[in-house]
C-alpha cells in the first residue's frame, strides 16, 4: 500500500499518462484548484470518469506538461504537502505557461482522495488568454 508521498510523487512524475496516473486515485476522490473559480471556472473534479478525463486533457491543453523541482515539505502516511513547478506551452495560445504549484494530497487505503492545489491565476491569465489581463479586464 502507498503512503501519501509515494502517491504525490508518482501522480507528479507520471502527469502526461492518464491511464497509468488515474490507477493511482481512489473511486471518489477529487482534484481541486479553488482559486480558478474566480476566473468563472470549475475548481473541482470528482469521480474517476471526470478525473481520468481531466487528467487525459492535460497534454493536448499544455503542451510539455510536466512537473519539475518537486519539493515535499510535509510527509504523513495518510497526507503529504509539497511545491513543484511547471513550464510548457498552452495550446490555445501558443504563449508559455510558468507554475509554482502548492499541494496537498490525503491518502486512504492507499489510494489518492483527494489532491488540492493553490496555483498563481496571473501566470494563467497571462498564458491562456489571447490578450492575457486585459483580456480578465474586459469580463
């Protein structure tokens, strides 16, 4: 059974392969980026389906995506917290896409629950959005 830091480190390591990553959560666990609600988005995904299709969107969506500089701060059996990074392209505008993401993973029966992450939203209107702030001006 996998402790929670072996499941962060595998979910981030193996980011670009959905069917492999998706083996790794549990049947309800969910994925949630709160603060990209307040760009008029979802924050949260549930349930295997919806992840698996979230996670096999990535690559099509940011183009390179993989996590790099991965740190763990806190390492529990059942939760683990960490700082990692990421510098691609995003597909629908060509421009780069620079993250320092923040997460939490809770673990249950060796299975991922949940994943929760905080993420810089101007490194994501500036990237995904044709004319990057101005564009978050204008809504």
């Amino acid at each position: 059974m996998k402790t929670a830091k072996e499941l962060l480190l595998a979910y981030l390591e193996n980011i670009q392969n959905a069917d492999q990553v998706i083996e790794l959560f549990a049947e309800d666990a969910a994925i949630e980026l709160p603060y990209l609600e307040s760009l008029g988005t979802t924050g949260r995904w549930s349930g295997k389906e919806t992840l698996y299709n979230f996670l096999k969107g990535l690559p099509n969506t940011f183009i390179g995506f993989k996590f790099k500089n991965i740190q763990i701060h806190i390492d529990t059996p059942e939760q683990a917290f960490g700082e990692y990074e990421v510098e691609c392209i995003a597909a629908s505008t060509g421009k780069t896409y620079r993250q320092h993401y923040m997460g939490r993973l809770v673990a249950k029966n060796g299975k991922i629950q949940l994943i929760r992450e905080a993420l810089d939203l101007i490194q994501v209107v500036k990237s995904t959005l044709p004319n990057g702030l101005a564009d978050l001006n204008n809504k």
